[in-house]
C-alpha cells in the first residue's frame, strides 16, 4: 500500500475509533487500522498527535465542502442546504463532538479554525445576500444545529443517517427567508459559549 493510502487509511481507523470512544488507545486504533502499535507510532509520536491529525483532515474536508459550495453559483439554496448535507453525512459534527474534550489545538489547528470560520462566514453572506437564508441566523446557529442533528442515533447506521437527513430538511425549511413570518426569540450563542465548551481547544466550527 502506498504510504499516502496507509496514512489515509490510519485516519479513518482513528475516525471510526474515537467516534465510539474518544479515549481510546493508540492500540485500538492500531487494530483497526490492521497495523501493529509501533507502525503507528511511527507515523504519530503519541495520541495527541494522532488527535491533531484528525481535527486537521476534519477541518480540510469541512473546508473544501465549504468552498465547493462557494463556487455554485446557479443554484444558492441547492448550494448551501448541500454544504449543510455533506459535513452532516460526512460525520463532521460527530467528531467535532467526540474530540472536543481530547484534542489539545496548536497553530496548526488554530490556523484551520480560523480559515473554516472565514469561508463558512463567505457562505452565509452569500447565501443572505441572494435572499434565501433568513436574515437572523448566524454561524454559531448553524453549528449549533448540526451538532445536535449529529446526535441523532437509533442503533442502526442506515436508518440513523436517514432521520438525520430527514430533521436536517425539516430544519432546512425553517432556515429559508420566506419562513421569517417574525425574528427569532432571543440571541444567537456568542463566541465565548461556543469555545467555552471546549475543555483544551479554540474550535467553534462543526
């Protein structure tokens, strides 16, 4: 296997690992990818490490589904409420979820947030500015939302993914200007409430 498709594969391994337990060890990961525990720690000197490398391919993925929808422009609504499909179905939310508590953020990261936060921002105004998206809702709503859509689990992939699909629809109509018959009741969550959920690092993007 080439050693792109091996670290490619060991960050799947990690994925699916830490969604079901975010302390895992780096041996089960090992295991799942089907490597021994010293090959893996070639490629990542600790578990922190590996966690990093994690969060980045996370951010790199929810980054280019952002700047893909960026570049449709025929379509703004299809564009969006697709970004918004794509990092839910992709498990984004969920691992954002599961590394929170675990994940020690360096520039590197820090780096990443901040370019997220950029073009997800890019995307709201333009998806405002062409009058679909209702004028009060914020990027921290939107991650707010997905995060709990993500949550979302009945004991089966197949179905699970379907209700989460089916409540992001639901939650798709809502978010259209036509549906603004009156503001939202109260602010949007702050910064501060976003990061301050993080125990070791700075993210606020899902």
């Amino acid at each position: 296997m080439p050693p792109l498709n091996a670290d490619r594969a060991v960050l799947i391994a990690a994925r699916e690992v830490l969604l079901r337990d975010p302390r895992a060890t780096m041996a089960a990961v090992a295991e799942e990818a089907g490597m021994g525990v010293a090959g893996l720690y070639r490629r990542y000197a600790n578990k922190q490490a590996l966690l990093r490398a994690v969060a980045a391919d996370s951010y790199r993925r929810y980054i280019a589904f952002a700047e893909a929808a960026l570049s449709d422009t025929d379509d703004p609504w299809h564009a969006f409420t697709g970004f918004l499909r794509q990092v839910l179905d992709d498990g984004l939310p969920r691992i954002t979820l599961a590394l929170r508590d675990e994940v020690s953020f360096d520039q590197g990261l820090r780096d990443l947030d901040k370019l997220a936060v950029h073009t997800t921002n890019r995307l709201l105004r333009g998806a405002r500015g062409s009058g679909i998206l209702r004028p009060d809702v914020t990027r921290a709503d939107i991650t707010v939302l997905l995060e709990q859509i993500s949550r979302i689990d009945v004991g089966d992939d197949v179905r699970s993914a379907a209700l989460r699909r089916r409540y992001l629809a639901l939650v798709c109509d809502g978010l259209r200007a036509e549906a603004a018959s009156r503001r939202l009741p109260g602010p949007p969550p702050h910064e501060v409430e976003l990061i301050g959920r993080w125990e070791t690092g700075v993210s606020s993007v899902s």
